[in-house]
C-alpha cells in the first residue's frame, strides 16, 4: 500500500479564512512533505517533516502553517491567503528523509482563493 | 533559475513503438534523479530512479539513462501503450540526505493508438 490521502479534494476559500488541508498515511514513513503546484508548473516545496519536526522551510509565507500532529498526519492551515495562493497543494511522504527513498505523493487539494 | 529542465512540453508516440523523454539539469551537487507519471486530478506517481553510480536502470517497460558528463538523463518506454499518455515528470536530489526534490517543468506524452 503506496497511498497517501489528503482531504479535502477541493477547497473554495475566502481571503478572511481560516482552512486546513490534511494530509494522511499508515505506511510508517518518517518524512513528509507539503508542495504547491500552480497550473503548467513542476510542483514546488514548501515544507519538510522528518519525525514529526520540522527540518524544511522554503522560505513560506506565514500565512502558511504546518503541523505534524504525529507521525500519520501533516495539516496545512491557511489564514488570510491571498487570490495567487490558488494552486493544487501536494503531500507525499517517504520512509525517511534520506538520498535514495522515493517520495510518495497524494493527489492533492486544489484550491481557489477569492 | 530553473536547475532541471525537460526542453519538450510534449511528445506523440504511435502505440508499440519507443518513447523517449529527455532531461537536462544544471546542478553538478544532484545524485540522485527520480522519473514520476501524472494523470489529471491525480497526485505524481513514482516511475522509476537512479542513482549518479548509475548510468542505466531498467524496470519493465521503462529504461533511465544517465549521462553525468552532459547533466542529462532520459526515459525509454518500450513498447509505449495507450495507457501511458500522461505528464511526465522528472526530479532530482542533491546529497547527504537532502530532502528537497527539484522537478522539471514537465513532459506531456500523448500515445496514438
């Protein structure tokens, strides 16, 4: 079992929201991921979890806030984005943060900021 | 500055015959270089990998090649079928343990039956 779950598939916010988009596996991996994906792009990191700390912050936005609640679960809570935050948000996760694991990805929420 | 770059925004294939995606990056500290598939609607899917040790590995229908000495790589998919038409990815890593995957802008690969 390769999956990764995220919910919800689609979120329609107001820029005075507060959301969160979660992110979910039980393959036991110990690294996990948030990238933002913006239409005919590559996706982009944004944040690194490797047992359950934080270790990567591509210089985001604090109206972006990441938490790993344990070792199953990232959140992305969103406050007071903006209408340029709207894109197709990305989790994957991998056995650990080392050279050669492969991450695996969600299919992603996508986003609409008004 | 983008470090991994796949010059083709898209290819047709007929179906039976090679497909071959190409890859070129400029950071000589990557060693690591992943190929991942994307459907509409659906999160990228791991293909196949390689390591800078490497200049070759094989998986089923699909071949990477690497060329250190140029930065670049490719992907064979021999023979292609219908349900291979998708975007393809590919990514690369640097070392010691480096977690960020750089990716490329992407392939879109069309098969024609």
């Amino acid at each position: 079992d390769t999956e990764v779950t995220q919910t919800p598939k689609h979120l329609v916010m107001g820029m005075t929201n507060k959301k969160s988009l979660k992110c979910e596996q039980h393959m036991g991996h110990r690294a996990m991921y948030w990238y933002k994906q913006k239409a005919k792009k590559p996706p982009e990191l944004m944040f690194v979890y490797s047992y359950e700390k934080l270790s990567i912050n591509e210089s985001v936005p604090s109206r972006f806030s990441p938490e790993c609640p344990n070792s199953s679960l990232l959140n992305l809570h969103l406050h007071a984005l903006q209408p340029e935050d709207s894109a197709l948000y990305l989790c994957a996760s991998s056995h650990s943060d080392r050279l050669e694991n492969i991450q695996y990805f969600g299919a992603g929420t996508r986003l609409s900021v008004l | 500055d983008q470090q991994v770059k796949q010059n083709s925004p898209s290819l047709s294939v007929q179906e039976g015959r090679i497909s071959i995606l190409n890859c070129d990056y400029t950071n000589s500290m990557f060693d690591y270089f992943l190929w991942y598939k994307k459907y509409p609607a659906e999160g990228p899917t791991f293909l196949i990998s390689i390591s800078s040790i490497k200049d070759k590995n094989e998986d089923g229908r699909f071949t990477v090649f690497l060329n250190k000495s140029a930065k670049h790589l490719s992907l064979h998919i021999v023979p292609s079928q219908p349900g291979d038409s998708a975007v393809y990815f590919c990514a690369a890593r640097g070392l010691r343990g480096n977690e960020k995957l750089t990716f490329g802008t992407g392939t879109r690969l069309t098969i024609i039956p």
